[in-house]
C-alpha cells in the first residue's frame, strides 16, 4: 500500500511542480503525518525533493529534474475500465492506490490546457458513497476477489450461511457484481457443483489456493446475473402479493420429496440434513397441512407452531394410551 502511495507521491510532483503537503494528503486519501513520513523515505531513497516554505510553498523536485511515470501499464488499464463502469474500489486498498496512480498518469498524458481542465473536475466533483445512517458495508476482500478473477485461481473460503453458520467452500471465481455499493461474487461452488452467488461481506476468511481453474467458455456473467436477479425479484413480488408465514422444517435427505408443490422460500444442507423455510401462507394452514407430516419433518419455527404440534400429539398420546 506505501509503496503506491510512493508512487503517487512522485508523479503529483512531477505533473504539478509544488504542491503542499495538505493537498497531497487530501488527493491521496491519507494524513498529513502520512506524507511527510513518506517524504522522508523518498528523500533517504535519492529522490531529489525540496521543501518550499511561504504561503506558495509545499513540496516539490529540485530545478529540472522530471521522471517518466506517465505510461499506463495494463493494470492501469483495468483499473480505469473499472472506474468508467462505476466499479469503485473500497478506500485504502491497493487497488485503490492504484487507480488514482494511474488517473495521475492519464492527467500527465494530456495537454496543459485538459490538465487544468481534469484538476478543476476532480476539485468540484465529488462521490459520497456512505450512508446516512450507520456504517457503510465494509469489504475488505475486494483486492484479493479481483485478483483471483483475472488470474482464475481458487480461493477457499469460510462462509457465513443465512442460518449464521460457517461452512468452508472451495471456489472458482467467475466474476463479481457490485450493486449498490455492495459486492457479489459469481463462483462455481466445488462443495454444491453449481454456480452460486456469494456475498462478499459475508466472507469471514479468504485463501488463495495455488491451484487455476478455467473459464466455461459459454458462461456470460451479465447475463447469469440477471436470470438470478429476475428469479430473486419473482420470489421478493410472491411474498408481497399475499399473506405470509413462513415455517422453519428439518428433514432428512430422503424426505425432501415430502415437500414438492411447496413455496419454498430458502434452502440449505447442514451435515446430513436439510433446513427450508416455506411459506404457509397462514398458522391455520401450516397446522392443517405441517401436522400430517410431523412424524417425518421437524418444524423447528416458529414456536407457536412448534408447540401446537407437541400439544396435538401429547393429546393423541392421551387418548390412545392404555
């Protein structure tokens, strides 16, 4: 991360001549104190850097010296492609580093008169991209989720399930999905072969495995996205439409086929058993329907359900025991 900043030390020095050390840290997106210890280490490191005091001072290279910094590497590349599509990176990352090195170079590339004219935009224009109540979505696997992406290398990770267990998966990243400031990765899923959503924040440890994987070559991410988001919105609209009430079961594996014709809201296999959650649209019909099945299925939500099953059957037991 230092090292980037380094580097955008140097090429803001190159392109601006002097520039005090509050606007390096404010472009920078680090501290003042930041900057002068990263001065320092230029300066131990041969680079050639005065200081200029007075109400026009700040830093800059001494008399004709320049260094070319102004070619865009392929990262550089992506990392602006990125940008143009909206694809922000979280703060203090590397790759945000990078992108604002490589909008350096861009604005190095131009002629004095479109400089002026990028500086002036990037003064008068700014992203907030935090709410305004409580705390923005932290993803602090962003850098390493891009990387494997474009290098196709699995990634183990630990992964918390809507139900808050941790379950491990082996993962081949296709791609990602950034919506509304939050982060999605596409990934075919080793542990349940198929392709899966994975929400980022929602990734609790991340591994690189020294291990590649390739691409299938008819998959397109914009379009899985969108038929995974259409069936996401058609499930959303079904519990609008009518009254819900949903019901927590556990079965076995060879009792899933108890439930065909059900809404089944969510689904997920813990060990050797399996968790759903139905829509029963009403207590009086999860009671008609659920308490036949009681003897193969286990309701374990909601308790008023729960507790009308065990009352039923304490009743049954009573007027059958000898």
């Amino acid at each position: 991360m230092r090292l980037h900043r380094l580097l955008g030390i140097i090429m803001l020095l190159d392109s601006r001549g002097t520039i005090k050390a509050g606007n390096l840290a404010k472009i920078l997106e680090t501290s003042e104190r930041s900057i002068y210890r990263d001065i320092d280490i230029l300066c131990e490191a041969g680079i050639p850097i005065m200081s200029i005091p007075g109400p026009n001072g700040g830093y800059s290279f001494i008399k004709d010296y320049k260094i070319n910094s102004n070619a865009l590497e392929s990262g550089d590349a992506v990392n602006l492609l990125l940008s143009s599509m909206g694809i922000r990176p979280e703060k203090n990352t590397e790759t945000a580093q990078k992108l604002k090195n490589a909008l350096i170079k861009l604005e190095n590339s131009v002629s004095e008169e479109h400089r002026e004219e990028i500086i002036k935009a990037k003064e008068r224009f700014f992203i907030d991209s935090d709410p305004w109540r409580g705390k923005k979505i932290e993803n602090k696997y962003v850098d390493i989720i891009k990387k494997s992406i474009l290098n196709l290398r699995k990634l183990k990770i630990h992964y918390k399930r809507y139900d808050s267990e941790i379950s491990e998966r082996i993962i081949r990243p296709y791609g990602a999905v950034v919506k509304n400031s939050e982060w999605y990765v596409t990934a075919f899923c080793e542990t349940k072969k198929q392709i899966r959503i994975f929400k980022l924040n929602r990734i609790n440890d991340i591994e690189v495995l020294d291990e590649s994987f390739n691409m299938p070559k008819n998959f397109c991410l914009e379009e899985f996205w969108e038929t995974s988001k259409q069936q996401f919105l058609n499930q959303e609209s079904h519990k609008i439409n009518h009254n819900t009430y949903l019901v927590k079961i556990k079965l076995s594996e060879e009792k899933k086929a108890l439930l065909n014709g059900f809404y089944v809201s969510s689904f997920v296999q813990a060990d050797d058993k399996w968790f759903y959650e139905i829509d029963m649209i009403s207590f009086q019909t999860a009671c008609n329907v659920i308490f036949p099945l009681s003897d193969m299925i286990e309701v374990l939500e909601p308790l008023e359900l729960r507790e009308y099953i065990i009352e039923k059957t304490k009743k049954i037991f009573n007027l059958y025991k000898f």
